[in-house]
C-alpha cells in the first residue's frame, strides 16, 4: 500500500482546511489536489457500525449534541457535519450540507486511493468492525489502520495479519529508544509504518537517526501535520517517506517540485 517511486501526500481528515473534516466532500477536494490518500478517523456509532468522525463528541464538528457512540449511524448521517467549517477562500464554501459517513462509504468511493484509518476509540469491538468494513470494501490492499491504543491494534493485528497497521505510540516510542542508543530489534515488527509528529512538545520526533531507524525496521515514516511547502521540502530532505496535510492543495506541488528537482 505504500510501494511508491516518490513520496506520499495524504490529505489529513480529508484535507481540513479546504473542506469540512472527515466529510465526502473534505475527501473529494483532498483527492482532487492530488494527494495519493486520505487520512480519516473512525469511531462507533450506538448500531456497531464506523463512522468516520474525530472527537468522541458531537459538538465541534456537526449540528449535533452528546456522544458519537450515542447516536446510531443512520442518525449521525442525518446530522449536518458541514456546519462549523468556516472556509478561508470563496473556493472551499460548501453548498450543501452533509452528515457523517460511514468508514464503508468512504472506502466504496474511494475505490483508488490509499487510506490511513485512525482508529480512535479505545475498544475492541471497533477492531473487529473496521476490520470487517475493509474486508467487505475490498479494500485491504490500500488501507493502513493506526491508533494510539495498543489493545486496539493488537486485536486488528491477530483478526487479520493480512492489513498493514502502524505503530502506536508505546512502539514508535521504542523505536525513537533505539534510534539514540542503537539497540537491536531482536523480531521483525508488525507495523509497517510510523505516523507521527515532528516534534512532540520539546521531544525531536523525526530526526535522520529516527528515519534511518525506522527505514531498518522496514517501515516508512510520514509526519503530521505537514502544512507549509518549505516544511514538506525540508522533511522529505529528510528522507521521510510522505507527509499527512490539512492543505493537500499546498502540499502536493511543494512535493512535486521537490521531486523535479532531485
């Protein structure tokens, strides 16, 4: 899912500073900038089933109230999600409203673009359902499943071997370890991928020993969030291996460029 010849641009929720996060829409523009994939974050609705939505609670982002996990997904759809984006430019009003989408939807029209799925709550059970939602798309060949929780990603881990994930944080923590002392990896990983900031409050995330590191693992690294094109330039000076952008618009001919002139 990532084999590329040059790095990879992701529009973050969609790309959220061009559109409503998380949205069909947010997606649609993300993808027409040119971004190779979407970045998105899934939670459970009241019926089981994933919906594509950030914050465990409504308020934020859509007309409604409460928890996400309150509502059913038929519910959360018929909310308008759309509402609290205010657009920097005339190009990115929106004309009409959405609600939530479900992670299925998502994937069904996106039929050709890569997607990292966040997984945000802290429960097994969402595990099982993105898992099962990702088999039914056809989509594993192009997703990759991160979260924070380790429970979360060792149950997707043992249901299907087949998808790639990422590390959580506990493992990228490890490996930043190991990045300063140069301890071995006594096992190869099961994630293929790091997610991760460039600096996570004084602490130096990506620095070239940590790619260098992580490229040893056989993972790729992409940062978040990338928005600025002298920013994109200088980490894929780096050598990560693509960056995650609320403003995929800038960052995909920051990266292009970058490309021609290697």
């Amino acid at each position: 899912m990532f084999a590329s010849d040059r790095p990879l641009v992701f529009a973050h929720r969609g790309g959220s500073a061009i559109g409503p996060e998380n949205t069909i829409l947010a997606i649609a523009r993300g993808l027409a900038t040119g971004a190779d994939g979407v970045e998105c974050d899934v939670r459970l609705a009241a019926d089981g089933v994933p919906v594509v939505i950030h914050d465990p609670t409504l308020e934020r982002t859509t007309s409604g109230t409460g928890a996400v996990r309150g509502l059913t997904s038929t519910a959360l759809a018929a909310l308008d999600a759309t509402c609290r984006f205010v657009p920097r430019e005339s190009s990115h009003a929106v004309a009409t409203p959405e609600g939530v989408p479900a992670l299925r939807e998502v994937l069904m029209r996106c039929t050709s673009a890569r997607a990292i799925i966040e997984l945000k709550d802290e429960d097994p059970r969402l595990a099982d359902a993105v898992v099962a939602v990702v088999h039914q798309a056809g989509a594993a060949a192009r997703v990759c499943l991160g979260s924070f929780h380790q429970v979360v990603l060792d149950r997707v881990r043992a249901l299907a071997p087949d998808l790639t994930t990422s590390a959580t944080r506990r493992e990228a923590q490890r490996t930043l370890v190991r990045s300063w002392v140069r301890w071995p990896l006594r096992m190869a990983p099961p994630y293929r991928a790091f997610q991760v900031p460039e600096r996570a409050g004084r602490l130096h995330v990506v620095t070239p020993a940590f790619v260098r590191r992580a490229h040893r693992e056989r993972a790729v690294v992409q940062v978040w969030t990338v928005d600025e094109p002298a920013d994109v330039r200088r980490l894929l000076a780096l050598g990560v291996d693509g960056v995650i952008s609320d403003r995929p618009d800038q960052a995909v001919p920051a990266r292009d460029a970058y490309v021609a002139a290697r």
